[in-house]
C-alpha cells in the first residue's frame, strides 16, 4: 500500500501534459528485467514501436498483457514491436525493489507478455514518463524514436490495438 500511495503521489506532482509530443525524439538508457542495458536506439529496428506503460498493481494492465503478447507475435513480420514499461518498479531512491521485481516477472511469465520489459531509471521519470496519470498508457514510436500520435489511456483488446496498429502502418 505505501508502494502505492508512493507512486500515486509521483504521478500527482506531474504536469498534466506528456513530456514527449508527436514528433519529439525519445531519448533513454535503461535496462530490461534481466538486466541488460536497453536504450532508444531500441526503435531503429523497427518500423514502430508500441511503448506499454505498465504498473504491478494494475488489473487493466495485466488483464491486457495475453493480447498484448498475441500483438507483439501477430506483427513481427509487419516491423512492429511490442515493448512494456514497469512503471512502479523503482522505490523512492531510484533503486530496483526486487519485490516489484518478482511480482512483475511472475506477471509477465502467468501472461506470456515475452516482449522486453524495460526498467526505467529516474531520469525517465523526467523525460518519457513525465506526466503519465494513469496506466496502462501506450505511446507509439518510429524508426527515428519520434512519437506517433498522441498517447493511448487504458487498456485494449488485441482486436482494437491491431486496428490501431493497422492505422499507424498505413501513413
């Protein structure tokens, strides 16, 4: 609960607007789960990236995750990878919480979500993530690491992100 009301207070003291806009290119450098170094050059492999913003204690994120991983295996061969983002990883000193840590592998392992997972680091929390109010949110990037569109609120089914995906592949 105090994870909670931690990360709540985080995401209450944000501007209300995102950080990253259409257009604007993502910078970062983090690591995955596993503790491999992950930075935004993650983007140039792809034709689009679909950044999921996920929190442990979140139902919506989780209930998505089966149709996310079904997402990520459907539209490999389009260019598009799927790539989540464990947003209540940290604790308050920007440090790992290996409890958070577990939870979200068993997430991820009880969901087949076999994307990359990535852990932010503090300056994410400036930058990309700045102004996230609620999760799941979903951002769309290309091959340069510049947004596409505005941010996706909420969860979806794969149905309604592959339209979505569909959309974005046909501009």
């Amino acid at each position: 609960m105090k994870k909670l009301l931690t990360l709540i207070a985080l995401l209450a003291i944000t501007t209300l607007s995102f950080a990253q806009k259409a257009g604007d290119k993502i910078s970062f450098t983090a690591t995955d789960l596993n503790g491999a170094a992950v930075t935004s050059e993650i983007f140039a492999k792809n034709k689009v990236t679909m950044l999921n913003i996920w929190g442990t204690f979140c139902g919506p994120c989780i209930r998505e995750m089966p149709d996310l991983a079904k997402v990520s295996e459907a539209n490999k061969l389009n260019g598009v990878e799927v790539v989540g983002i464990v947003i209540d990883i940290l604790d308050r000193k920007g440090n790992v919480d290996s409890r958070i840590k577990s939870s979200g592998e068993a997430i991820i392992k009880q969901t087949g979500a076999n994307y990359t997972h990535i852990v932010p680091n503090p300056e994410m929390f400036g930058g990309l993530l700045k102004g996230i109010q609620a999760v799941p949110t979903t951002i769309f990037v290309d091959s340069n690491g510049k947004q596409i569109g505005e941010a996706y609120l909420g969860s979806r089914s794969q149905k309604d992100w592959q339209k979505i995906i569909d959309e974005i592949l046909k501009k």
